[in-house]
C-alpha cells in the first residue's frame, strides 16, 4: 500500500509541481470567469489580463522555486 501511495504521489508530481502555483492559476481563471460574468462586454481585454495574471503567477513562482534551490 505504501509503495503505491508514493507511486501515485510520483505521478501527481507530474503534473502539479507546486500546489500554490496550480491554486493561484485556478483562482486566477476563476476570477477573470467572474469577471466576464458580471461586466458585459469585457471579451478583448479580459484575455490580456488572463494572460497577464498568469504570466505573473508563473514568474513569481520561477523566482521562489531560484531562491529555495540557492540555499
């Protein structure tokens, strides 16, 4: 039971590196789904902003993932 518990851990860690980052792209994307929702005709800049969030959660997390191997 062991050995399958830290196979399915290995597997997952695949996929999701980092549970903050994978919490930060989910609650982004939601936010920017909310966002459309409630103000209507938010289509054009909604995906720059998409992609900015993201592009911020990414590059936040490259730079604490440096900082953590550095010590």
């Amino acid at each position: 039971m062991k050995s399958l518990r830290s196979a399915f851990g290995e597997a997952i860690g695949l996929f999701i590196d980092d549970g903050s980052l994978a919490g930060g792209v989910a609650a982004w994307v939601l936010m920017i789904w909310l966002l459309r929702e409630i103000l209507v005709g938010a289509g054009w800049w909604s995906a720059g902003l998409l992609f900015l969030g993201l592009a911020a959660l990414l590059l936040e997390n490259v730079i604490r993932t440096g900082r953590q191997s550095a010590k």
